[in-house]
C-alpha cells in the first residue's frame, strides 16, 4: 500500500483543530460561569449599597428632629448638608 502524506497531514491538522476547538470551548465555559458567579456577586453588593443609602438618608432625616443624633453621625463621618449650606456666606 501506498502512504498517502498528504491525507496523514490533513487527519493530524484535523485532530490538533477538534482538540483546540474543545479546550476553548471547556475555557469559555468556566469563564461564563465566572462571570455568573461575579454578577450575583455584584448585585448583591449594590443591592447592599442601595439598603445603606436608604438608611443614610433616614437617619439625616431624623437627624433633622432629634438633634442628638448629630454627633453620633458626625463620629462616623457623616455630615449634614443642612449645616454646610447654614455655614456658606
């Protein structure tokens, strides 16, 4: 029998393409799962962030009819826009 280079060649190139096409077929997979995970994550946080905001604001807000609490919000680092506008000229 006669060997045939050229379709040797072909089935090698053929078999190196179906191995490369499956690895990053398995590395885009693993990466959308990331990427997945990654947007809950993020959700959650702004989700999060959305809560704290919303808590802020109330206790501004409360701020403005007890005055007592200006101090505790001034310990974390709070301000009160009110008293910045009041001390503008």
């Amino acid at each position: 029998m006669k060997s045939n280079s050229l379709a040797v060649l072909l089935v090698g190139v053929l078999a190196l393409s179906t191995l490369a096409t499956a690895a990053l077929s398995f590395t885009y997979v693993q990466s959308m799962r990331r990427l997945q995970k990654l947007q809950a994550h993020a959700s959650v946080i702004n989700q999060s962030r959305a809560v704290m905001h919303r808590l802020v604001a109330e206790t501004i807000d409360y701020s403005k009819r007890n005055p007592a609490m200006e101090p505790i919000l001034d310990s974390v680092g709070i301000k009160l826009q009110a008293d910045a506008v009041k001390a503008a000229p």
